[in-house]
C-alpha cells in the first residue's frame, strides 16, 4: 500500500534537488506518516489507521467521528483495520 494520509489524501510529492553542480535530478519530498489506533466512541471499537501529522491535527481540531467521515467522503479511507 502506497505512503497516502488516510485522513487529509496527502502522498508524497516531486521537486528540484538544489545543486550546484549540472546534474539536474528529481527528489521526492515524504510525507510524515504514522500508523496509529484510535478508540472510535460512536462505534465503540478501536481503529487503526495511517495518518500525517496533519492529520493527526485535523483529528484534533474536528474529532475523530468528523474525520473518518470526511475521509470517506473523499476516498482517502479505504480500509481501516478494526481491532
């Protein structure tokens, strides 16, 4: 499975390496990606996920039930392993 937020659909993007020399080669920035669990109160269960520290802050702002909607809305959650 790719390196995609569950939460916020962010992946890894493509830039410039900044180089003083003639050599003109791509890099690849990563996102910074966890696996966490989270305890899902209106299901009553535990989830696990991947998530960005963006989407750790998005969880924290909006909560958890808000954020599991808005990645289904999207796409973004597929599949979430329910322990």
């Amino acid at each position: 499975m790719s390196r995609i937020c569950q939460i916020t659909g962010k992946k890894a993007m493509v830039g410039n390496n900044v180089s003083h020399s003639k050599r003109h080669t791509k890099r690849t920035f990563e996102v910074n990606l966890f696996e966490r669990k989270f305890y899902w109160v209106e299901e009553g269960c535990w989830i696990k996920i991947k998530v960005s520290a963006a989407g750790l802050r998005l969880i924290n702002k909006i909560g958890l039930d808000a954020a599991i909607k808005r990645g289904l809305e999207t796409g973004t959650l597929r599949k979430c392993t329910i322990l």
